[in-house]
C-alpha cells in the first residue's frame, strides 16, 4: 500500500531524508523545538526542497508518521481464518509487536496523536488497521504474503472499522499514560477482548481478528 508516495527516485531519496531527519531529532528534542533549519541540515537538502513536498514541520511530521505506520503494516504476513496453524498465538505476538513498535516511536506519535495533535495521523492510522484486518479476514486465500500490496480502499467493513478503532483507542490512551506496563502486559490485556469480539460475530478464536502484524 503506497498512498501518494512518489516512484521518482529523487522524490524519494528527498521525502526519505527529511522524514528520516524529522524522526532522530524528535528523539533529541519536543517537535516545537525543531525547526525546518535543523531539518534540512540533518537531511542534507536545501531549504526549496523542504517546501517541494512539505508545508512546514508539523506535515513533515505527519507523513513520517503515518509512513512509518504504514512500513510496520506492510511488512506484515497476511493472516486469515484458515491461514497458518497456531493463528492465536500468533496474533497474540503481533498485537505486542504494534505496542512495541508505538512504544519505540512514542515521543512522535504523542507529539502527533496527543492533545492538539494531527487528525490525519489518527486517521491514517485507523484507515491502515482496518485495511489490514479488512485483508485477513477475505484475502488469506488469493496468495499474498505480505501487506505491502493491501488496496487503498477497502468496501465498508463495520467489523474492521470496529476492530481497528478499538485498538487505536486503547494506543492513543496508552500513549497519553506514559506507555505504563510494556508492550507484553498491554498485549495479553487486550488480546482477550478482541478474541471475544470475533467469537462474538461468530468467527471463531483466533486468526478471524488477527491484525496482521507482527
């Protein structure tokens, strides 16, 4: 799934360097303190190239994140009802690979999905877990491995949306904490509930709401 991103090889090495340049100073510094000076010199690029792909700080930020997000799902294996023995367990872990991986970014998504934060990035983050749950639930049949060719669209699918703002919800609140208890407790807390919401709609345990990550 590749929303917007440009196949020109500049394009690219440009939109990669800022992004990259964005995510090691968020590491170093609050986003307000960053400006689009320190950017450009930690990128390597001139100012005018800022400004062909990104309005100020704040969207850079935003498209790192939501690319970032984008690249932990993509790179996921397709899990489906029938797909890969042991569905459970493995769904079990990749749920603790997305807290883990939310964990390891919080400074960016706090800074994004905090108070007065980007409602595209919330957005885009329900939109790529629902296509992904979208995809386990019909599409772990037609042979793909990964979700990097997931559609951009999915038809309404009330299940997933269901599904996919649940657990943003419960990211979005665990970042507020503080990211309390770790990406194992927070896991083996919530992986109960949305097994019993897919016993519930009649799919069984396990892989019928795998999340596809891992």
């Amino acid at each position: 799934m590749h929303a917007h991103r440009s196949t020109d090889p500049r394009v690219h090495r440009s939109r990669t360097a800022l992004e990259t340049a964005v995510l090691d100073l968020i590491k170093e510094r609050d986003l307000a303190r960053i400006t689009i000076r320190d950017i450009t010199r930690r990128a390597g690029v001139n100012r005018s190239t800022f400004y062909e792909h990104y309005s100020g700080v704040d969207d850079l930020a935003a498209g790192a994140c939501a690319a970032l997000f984008d690249e932990l799902i993509a790179a996921a294996p397709v899990v489906g009802r029938s797909y890969r023995p042991g569905g459970e367990d493995f769904a079990a872990g990749a749920l603790t690979a997305v807290f883990a991986h939310v964990a390891e970014h919080a400074r960016l998504y706090r800074a994004l999905v905090g108070d007065g934060g980007s409602a595209r990035v919330i957005n885009r983050m329900h939109q790529r877990l629902a296509i992904a749950i979208h995809v386990n639930f019909t599409g772990a049949e037609d042979g793909r491995r990964t979700h990097v060719d997931d559609p951009l669209e999915i038809p309404h699918d009330s299940d997933a949306a269901f599904l996919a703002g649940a657990l943003l919800g419960t990211i979005l609140d665990w970042l507020r904490r503080g990211c309390p208890g770790g990406a194992d407790e927070m896991s083996a807390a919530v992986w109960p509930l949305l097994r019993a919401v897919g016993e519930a709609d009649g799919g069984g345990p396990g892989p019928s709401v795998d999340i596809g990550v891992e």
